[in-house]
C-alpha cells in the first residue's frame, strides 16, 4: 500500500502510526551504536531529518517505548536480534533548543530554563519513594524556569546521576539543534553572555557526567572549540565533509528515484535532480533536501520549498552588509561560476564580521555551497615546501537555492523597486536624465540598507551600496545581458560590463560603468567626477574585450557613475 505523504511530521512515531512516506534511516542507529563515540556531534543544513533522527534513535533506546519494537518491524534495525533486545532499554534524556530564539539574553536564557524543567517534569516518579535523599529532591524541584546558572547548568548532569541510580544504568543524552541559541546571540548582539552559560551547561552535561553512557548532538554548524567546546575533549565531530553517517541524512538518489517511481512520477527524474540535487556528504554525492522531494511527491511540480522555510536572516546580513569583495565573490556565484577559498569547518561566529572566509564556512555548512572539488596548495615551492592549505572550489547547490538567492536580492530592492525597474528602462533606452532621476531615488531609499553594519566608513558607503547595485543587475537582466565586474580588460579591471546574449553579432550591444567616489580636493564637483570615470573607461580600453568579441565599438555605451554621500551624477 503506497504511503501517505505527510508534510512537517518530525516524530519518528507519528509517522510510524500514521503510515506517512518514509525513507528507511534506522540502519543510522546500529551504526552509531557500533562506532562506540561518547558523544556526537553531527552537523547537517536544516530540514534534513535530524529532528526526526533524534526522535527515531530516543523511540529505539528509551525504557518509556519498551515493548514499543511494532515502530520498527519492517526497518533494517530490526532484521538482527542483537538489536531487537537493546530496543527499550536505557533512560534517556532528549531536548531540543530549536525554540530559543529570542531577541534579548535574558530570554533566550529563561527558555532554556524553561526546556531544562519541562524535562524534569518528564521523571517526577523520581520524587517517590527513597531513590533521592531530601537535599536532592529539593534540588529537583529547584529546577524551574527562574533558577539560577549554577542550578541550570548542572541540571541535566544531576538528572543523569539520578537515572542512572534509578534504572541501574548511564543515561543516553539526545541534543537537538544545539548552535540555534548561538545563531540567534550572534544576529542579536549578546554572543557572551549566551557562549558563557551554554559553555558550563555542556561541560557539565557530556565532559564531567559520570553517569553518560552516550551522546548526541545534532547542528547546522560545528561552533568553534574555543566558543563552547573548550573542556569537551571527547567530542567526535561529524561534519558535512566527514565520511561517518554519509547516507543517514538526506536522500540519496537511489532514493529519490524509488520515491518517484512508487508514486507515478517517473517522468520527472531529470527535473527533480536540476532543481534539488547537489548536496554531498563525506564521500556521498547526489544527496537531495527531504523536506522539497516530500513536497515535491505530494504538489507534484517544483518550487522554492527548502529554501523557503526559514527567513535566511543571517545569510542575507552576512552579503548584504559584506565587504566589496563578499559581494563580488556572491556576484560570482550567482553567476553560475565557482568561488576558490579556504574553509573553516568550526564557525567562530563572533569573526564573521571580520573573516571573509568564515561567511562561506557558513554557507557551506547551511547547504547553500557546495563543494565542487578540493586541491592543496602549499605556500612555498618544492624544494622548499611550507605549510599546506586546502583550496575549497564552491558553487551555489543547486536551481532551488540559486532562485532563493536571487529572490533574496530582489527583496533588497523591493523599497525603491518602482524607481530601480524604471532606472533599469533608462539604462537601456540610454535615457541619461532619466537614469540619473531613478537613480538618486533608489539611491536614497537603499543606501542605508546596504551600508547598515559595524561603523562602516564613509569612504566605504558607495562601494558597499554600488556592489549591492550590480546584484540587483544581476537579477534583473540577466536573461538578457551576461553581467559580470571587477573583471580584468584591456589595461586595467572594469566596475561592471553587461555584453549582451543575443545570438545574432551585429545586433548585439555593450555596456561599461565605472564608479568614482567624489574627491573634494582633486575635482571640483560631481561633474568632474564623472568626467575622470569616463576618461579611465577610454585610457584603460576596457572595452578591448567586448570588441575582441566582434562587438562594434559604437555599440558599445560607456557610463561614469559619481558618488557623494547618498547623492549619484551619471553622465
């Protein structure tokens, strides 16, 4: 009988009683189980089953589900016998911290409070009878919403030790979303405070906890050592790049393929795999999102899912507030060519603002890069060798994530996207007064958008606001013109060359911008600035490569944009 697709379902018994889709994953658990970690932690991009992992692995092992082995007859975990008889048989403490997302410290931390009692009030039985002495119920029911930090960090710690007496066995510690709290007191502004106390809770929860037996911990990042993880030596981390647990999250093809085909959509093979495919873990490629093949098999036609489920706030602070280069590099992306950097799997979230190479860690560890080949580069020759690095090739992930980003662009524009469709018209029509009447207007009602970040100097505002510019460009007549900047030609690097796509060569058309920032003390006025914009164009021959293409030189038009403050001279 063909399953029930069931869209947002995150517990592992739920989907079991309901008989919604589902893609075997419980192998995940005797593989865990035989590589013997203490505790782990496993980093995959959202919406790609590690809540409901999580949930799989606590029904498994939880002496609450004992007897409940019906959730898994039929799975992979239960064809062996050595499994059968671990099902239902350790206390477990599972939490999720995917709700801590406040706004203010004082919150964020309260709901963690709030989470910590709400597991306790899951083990009240404890207060019965003689397991714990008076001091430790009072402690027990001290554990509530407003206690204070030495209370809230030893919680889980104090409660292992009393299920470990109770049942007469360590406890299993299942933590998911870990890094949500951290995002959050990062995009907020109070990353101290949070990193402090999340720093002693881990410490005393899965380094100096006796009464462990195993652990895991699911993410988006791998936050560095130096954040949270400082005393927890016997962490085995489990990145997108690591080859452990390669296939137990996401899709796989094979997968994907068995999916459509089992619901009558065998056809659409090849346009499932352009729009989602792409992610790769470890040594596993063509790993697709969950969360848009599901909605893919029950609305039968493609569409921003994943991408769409969140609000990409940090994403889309990361570029917008970026350096001229970051928003070069997205241009570059966003282009369909390749970025070459060095990557950092342990995102230290408090350099963001300063480590260009860290914003990309990020965006390959929330899934929108991916890896598109590895080399190692080594800083001096080969007689003479030094220190070896790893150069990562990154492309976007696929077609969704692509149309997610330039969505994402668009609404940066959305305030002045009246003026800027109406600038864009000018700018083909060669409509100078025009251009120069939208654009001061766009100019206004974006500039601060862009420029908003940590004490950006007024010499940086205009290529902070005209690198913003060119994105929206980008997006906007990129079906019509290849858009490219900051490119070598002739003897120098142009600001922005559009060539256009017409196959036909002699109605094909060129367009060069240079931009200068207004210099008091070398031009007069923004006339004149425009004037030494358009003089470098010409002394520069950046057109030397558009006319190397056969494009006619009096088709090619050449624009010198001049800055002061929020105020734009096109000429």
């Amino acid at each position: 009988m063909r399953q029930t697709i069931g869209i947002g379902h995150q517990d592992f018994e739920d989907i079991r009683l309901e008989h919604c889709f589902y893609v075997d994953k419980t192998d995940f658990i005797r593989e865990w189980w035989e590589y013997r970690d203490c505790v782990t932690l496993i980093t995959r991009p959202r919406r790609f089953g590690k809540t409901l992992a999580m949930s799989m692995v606590e029904k498994f092992f939880s002496v609450k589900y004992a007897g409940r082995g019906d959730l898994f007859e039929g799975l992979a975990v239960w064809e062996r016998e050595e499994y059968r008889r671990l099902q239902g048989s350790y206390p477990v403490i599972s939490l999720s911290l995917a709700n801590v997302k406040d706004t203010i410290y004082a919150d964020a931390r309260k709901k963690i409070c709030q989470i910590l009692e709400n597991v306790y009030s899951q083990f009240y039985f404890l207060l019965d009878g003689e397991i714990l002495n008076p001091n430790e119920k009072r402690y027990f029911k001290s554990v509530t919403s407003d206690m204070d930090d030495p209370t809230a960090t030893m919680a889980l710690h104090q409660l292992s030790m009393f299920l470990s007496r109770f049942y007469g066995k360590k406890v299993i510690i299942l933590l998911d979303e870990y890094d949500t709290p951290m995002q959050e007191a990062y995009v907020n502004g109070y990353w101290d405070e949070m990193t402090a106390f999340i720093r002693n809770l881990f410490n005393s929860t899965f380094k100096t906890n006796a009464f462990l037996l195993r652990a895991i911990m699911t993410g988006i990042t791998r936050v560095s050592r130096e954040s949270v993880f400082s005393d927890l030596n016997n962490l085995e981390v489990v990145t997108t790049t690591s080859c452990k647990y390669a296939s137990s999250f996401g899709f796989t093809e094979e997968e994907v393929f068995s999916a459509l085909d089992e619901y009558g959509l065998s056809d659409s093979r090849k346009l499932v795999k352009m729009w989602y495919d792409g992610f790769t873990f470890g040594l596993q490629k063509d790993i697709y999102n969950p969360w848009s093949i599901i909605n893919f098999l029950e609305k039968k036609r493609p569409d921003i899912y994943w991408a769409n489920t969140s609000s990409n706030q940090l994403v889309g602070k990361l570029i917008r507030q970026g350096s001229k280069t970051v928003k070069q590099d997205f241009e570059k992306l966003l282009s369909g060519q390749a970025l070459e950097t060095e990557i950092d799997e342990q995102i230290v979230y408090n350099c963001l603002d300063t480590n260009e190479n860290a914003i990309w860690s990020l965006l390959l560890a929330s899934g929108y890069l991916k890896v598109k080949e590895i080399r190692t580069a080594c800083s001096g020759g080969e007689e003479y060798p030094g220190s070896y690095r790893q150069i990562y090739e990154l492309v976007l992930t696929n077609l969704e994530v692509k149309f997610m980003f330039e969505n994402m662009v668009k609404e940066w524009f959305a305030p002045g996207a009246s003026d800027y469709s109406d600038f864009i018209r000018a700018l083909l029509a060669d409509d100078v007064d025009a251009m120069n009447v939208y654009m001061n207007r766009v100019a206004l009602q974006t500039f601060s958008f862009f420029d908003v970040g940590n004490r950006p100097s007024k010499e940086a505002e205009p290529e902070r606001f005209y690198h913003g510019f060119v994105l929206g460009l980008m997006v906007e007549l990129a079906d019509r013109y290849v858009i490219t900047s900051n490119r070598e030609s002739g003897f120098g690097r142009y600001d922005i060359m559009l060539k256009s796509r017409r196959e036909n060569q002699e109605g094909r058309d060129a367009i060069i911008i240079e931009f200068k920032v207004f210099n008091p003390a070398k031009e007069k006025d923004l006339g004149e600035t425009v004037e030494k914009a358009k003089e470098q164009i010409a002394a520069r021959q950046y057109e030397a490569a558009l006319e190397a293409e056969g494009i006619p030189a009096d088709r090619i038009r050449r624009y010198g944009f001049a800055f002061c403050g929020k105020q734009v001279l096109i000429g």
